[in-house]
C-alpha cells in the first residue's frame, strides 16, 4: 500500500506539471504492479480525469493555452480516440504492449533531444547577456 501511494503521489505531481505522469502510472501498473495492459489503460483514463482539470486550469491560467488549437484538437481527437479504443480491444495484448513501448521510447528521446538543444541555445545566449 505504501508504494501504491507514492506512486500515486509522485505521478499526481508529475500530472500536475504537465509532464506525463500518466504514461509512468501505466509503466508501474504494467510492470510492477502485474495489471493487464487493458486494465492499465483504464485505470490510467480515469486517473487523467482526475488529474487533467487541475493541470489545464494551471496552464489556463498561465498563459500557455492556444484556444484555437484546443478546440481542433478537440474536434480530431474525440472521434479518433473512439475509434482507437475499439482498434485495441481487437489488437493482440503483447503487440499493444510493444507498441506503447516503442512510443515510450521515442517520446524520451525526442523530450531528451529537445532538452539539449534548449540547454545549448541557453549556453550560447548567456554570455552575450553578460
């Protein structure tokens, strides 16, 4: 019980901020916690229910949120991700797994990428500041 909490606690923050503790839930509930893939996915929906209202009002309220952008991807991703949920009710529990992986994978390395080019562009503005 102690480690399910702090899980809990640690993603609930990560979610907060923005960063994706959803996608860490579902690595712990998969790999740690012996979940299904396809109980994993629920839980991890319901867990983005509860903690999507407090980041969004956060960003919201930060300046970070481009109305326009929300309200298409909000007409392209509710039909899409009906249909996908169907799609992974028919696809094979060990290739959905895989495949979550892999776009595990690619997302840290294009978030590590983009990191080094931040702390690079960072660098190299410093010194003419000074």
């Amino acid at each position: 019980m102690f480690w399910e909490l702090m899980v809990g606690l640690l993603t609930g923050i990560l979610s907060g901020f923005g960063v994706g503790g959803g996608s860490l839930l579902m690595l712990y509930l998969t790999m740690f916690a012996g979940v299904q893939q396809y109980a994993a996915g629920g839980i991890n929906l319901l867990y983005f229910i509860a903690c999507a209202p407090a980041a969004l009002w956060s960003h919201v309220k930060n300046g970070l949120v481009e109305r326009p952008a929300v309200l298409w991807c909000t007409l392209a991703g509710l039909p899409v991700s009906v249909a996908a949920a169907f799609l992974a009710s028919w696809i094979n529990v060990d290739l959905l797994r895989r495949a979550f992986g892999v776009l595990l994978l690619y997302i840290g390395v294009r978030e590590l990428r983009a990191g080094r080019k931040k702390g690079t562009e960072t660098q190299e503005k410093a010194p003419s500041d000074l």
